[in-house]
C-alpha cells in the first residue's frame, strides 16, 4: 500500500509482488498487458493448478498512503483489494504446503478497463487450456460468498446544438438545455428488475457542454453508468429508443451481470458492484469473496481490520480446501 498503483501506475506494486512470492517459494509467470510494460503476475507451485485465488492490484485515485491505527488499515488498498492479495498470499502458502494444487494471479486494470483480467483469460486459453478450474475472485463483501453480482454498462449521451448570441433565441439552439431535458426523464424510465440482483440502477456521473454564458451551447454530452441485471442488450435497446433522434449514442465498456457458486457453511450477500469475474472466463467456476466492505473502497476512509483480514486469510485457505478436487 506504501505504493501508489492507481490504475495504468501498477508496475511498481506488480513488481513488488512478484518478488514477495519468489521470495516465499512460488514460481512467478509475468503475463503482459500493454506495451508499455505494466503485466499482471501469476504465482504456481507446480506445473498445473485447480484452484485459484485472484484479486486486482490497481486503484482508484487519489492515492493514500497507509497508516495502521490500533487494528485498523487506513488508506487506498486497504480493503480495495491489496489487504485481500495479503490474505490471499497467506491462504495460498497454507493449501500449497497442505498439497492443494493452488495459484495466485494478481492483476491490473480492474478499476478501469479490465484488460489486465482480459489479458490473463487470453494467456491460459493458449498456454493452460484443459478442463475448467475454479476461480475465487476477491473483492470488498463483507467475509460474505456473492450470490451474483450486478453488471456495468457506461455510455456517453451527446446532443447538438448551434452557437450564436444568447441574446438571439432565434438564431441558436442550445445543446446543454436538450442534454438537460433528457437527463431529467431518465427517473421516468422503467429500468430492468431481477428477482436476486434487484433493479438496475443509473447514475450520471460526469456532464459537459457549451462554451461561455453568453453564447448558445453548440454541443454538450453526459457519461452514465449503468448497473446491469439483465443483459447488456436490454438496457442497449431502452437506451437506443429514449435517445432516437434526440441524442447521440456511444457505447462504452461492459461488464455483465453473473450468477456465483456458493459453499455450505459460508454467509452470502448480492453485490451492486461489477469486478473482473465475467473477463476471467476461462479460469473456471467463479466464487466471490472478500473481507471490508464496499461502502468505504473508494472513499477517503477506506479501512479494514487486521483481524478481517487474518479471517479472511482462514476463510481463502477453507474455500480452498472445500473446492479442490
């Protein structure tokens, strides 16, 4: 945590990992991501695994440094995911020395884009291809097994305008008041429910336009982010049909909704939030599970106990033994 890997700045925390691990005995696979070096590390103690524990090493800004306070990890990491790689290096020590066959992979890009997920999925289809493994996935759920987990849909809404004197109605048009007028019907708007991931929920999350008070708006746009219950086509179609002829429409990245396997004697929740799960396909049957909680990962208060994560580390090593084969 004591460096700074915000998403696209995450060489120097994978490089510290990956040295952590050797240090302790793994064999270390540096699996590339982008040209510009940054890669995600993958940890085995053999030439073959069943189970794998995987989280994300990357951030979201700002960066803050950490500071231990009697039991509790404060800063950026702490429970969003560095303090779940810590448990996970400590649960993967115990079942590789207890004869599980278990990997660590550590990635980049979850933050952002997932490509360091995706980047991970395409080299174990050409280096690793064999029968399904399983995969437990960490992120913030409160020591709880997912049941599922929403997915994410971001899409930028852009409408056109005409510059001229504001002073002149007749002589502009405004592409901020059109962006506003839409943004306001979006409450009105019957979203998506499923019967375990709820409603779909909306948020606007960034608006831009116009150029100075005194002249008429000649383009404005807004981003959103969608988190997906359903398939990506439904809320594509609803989007398409409110924004015809209104509004310009840019799909972004997507991240779908997914089921998740569950073990007898584990706690289970539903998350909101989207994580590399659905870019990780090819590593197996998915779980989720992790110690903090969501509500304080990208705040100025992230935290987690020092006592979370030792159970944590315990609950990684059960989930581990449970589902090897």
């Amino acid at each position: 945590m004591s460096l700074d890997s915000t998403t696209g700045r995450e060489p120097a925390v994978v490089d510290e990992a990956d040295a952590i691990l050797r240090e302790r005995g793994w064999h270390t696979t540096r699996i590339p991501v982008t040209p510009d070096g940054r890669s995600c590390v993958l940890a085995t103690a053999g030439d073959d695994f069943d189970v794998t524990l995987s989280t994300h090493l990357d951030t979201v800004p700002p960066y803050i440094p950490p500071r231990l306070e009697g039991d509790t990890l404060w800063g950026r990491g702490a429970c969003d995911a560095k303090g779940i790689a810590a448990s996970m290096m400590v649960a993967g020590e115990r079942l590789r020395d207890a004869g599980v066959r278990v990997a660590l992979l550590f990635v980049v890009g979850e933050e952002a884009t997932h490509d360091g997920a995706h980047a991970a999925n395409a080299w174990i289809a050409q280096h690793m291809p064999r029968r399904a493994r399983v995969i437990v996935n960490g992120e913030p759920t409160e020591s709880t097994l997912a049941l599922g987990t929403k997915g994410a849909q971001r899409v930028v809404i852009r409408t056109r305008g005409k510059a001229a004197h504001s002073a002149y109605p007749a002589m502009g048009h405004s592409a901020t008041r059109d962006l506003v007028h839409l943004m306001a019907e979006l409450d009105g708007v019957e979203w998506p429910s499923d019967e375990l991931l709820g409603k779909t929920t909306l948020n606007i999350g960034f608006l831009s336009g116009g150029v100075a008070d005194n002249v008429f708006a000649p383009s404005a746009e807004a981003r959103l982010m969608f988190r997906l219950v359903t398939a990506p086509e439904v809320i594509r179609a609803q989007v398409d049909a409110w924004a015809r002829g209104r509004a310009e429409v840019e799909w972004g990245i997507v991240v779908p909704p997914v089921r998740l396997g569950v073990v007898e004697g584990f706690p289970t929740s539903v998350a909101a939030f989207a994580t590399d799960i659905p870019a990780l396909t090819n590593w197996g049957t998915p779980y989720l599970f992790g110690p903090g909680s969501i509500h304080v990962a990208h705040t100025d208060e992230e935290h987690v106990s020092i006592a979370e994560l030792e159970r944590a580390a315990s609950a990684y090593e059960r989930l581990g033994r449970a589902l090897a084969p």
